[in-house]
C-alpha cells in the first residue's frame, strides 16, 4: 500500500493560459506529447515538457 502512494505524486503546475496553480498528477500518455497535465480551472491541457523548463 504504501508503494502505491509513492508512485501517484501530484505536482505544482502553473496553467499557461488561466496562470492559476494548482497540484495535479502527471497525465501519462503513448507518445511524449500525451504526457502533461490537465488544469481544473480552465480545462486546456498542459504539456509536461512545458512545465519542465
């Protein structure tokens, strides 16, 4: 059980588009550009490799 919580780790993401914070886990996907984060505020998807730089 506890491995499971190790495994599900919400980041602090800023949304590009709304630029409101909030803590989400990682949207995992086929391909690289599947993989980011959806903002509960404004709905628009967030790539990974955007919050990363």
């Amino acid at each position: 059980m506890a491995e499971e919580t190790s495994a599900t780790q919400a980041d602090e993401v800023v949304c590009p588009h709304c630029k409101k914070t909030f803590r989400a886990d990682l949207i995992t996907g086929s391909a690289e550009r599947y993989r980011g984060f959806k903002c509960p505020h404004c709905r628009l998807f967030v790539p990974a490799a955007r919050i990363k730089d």
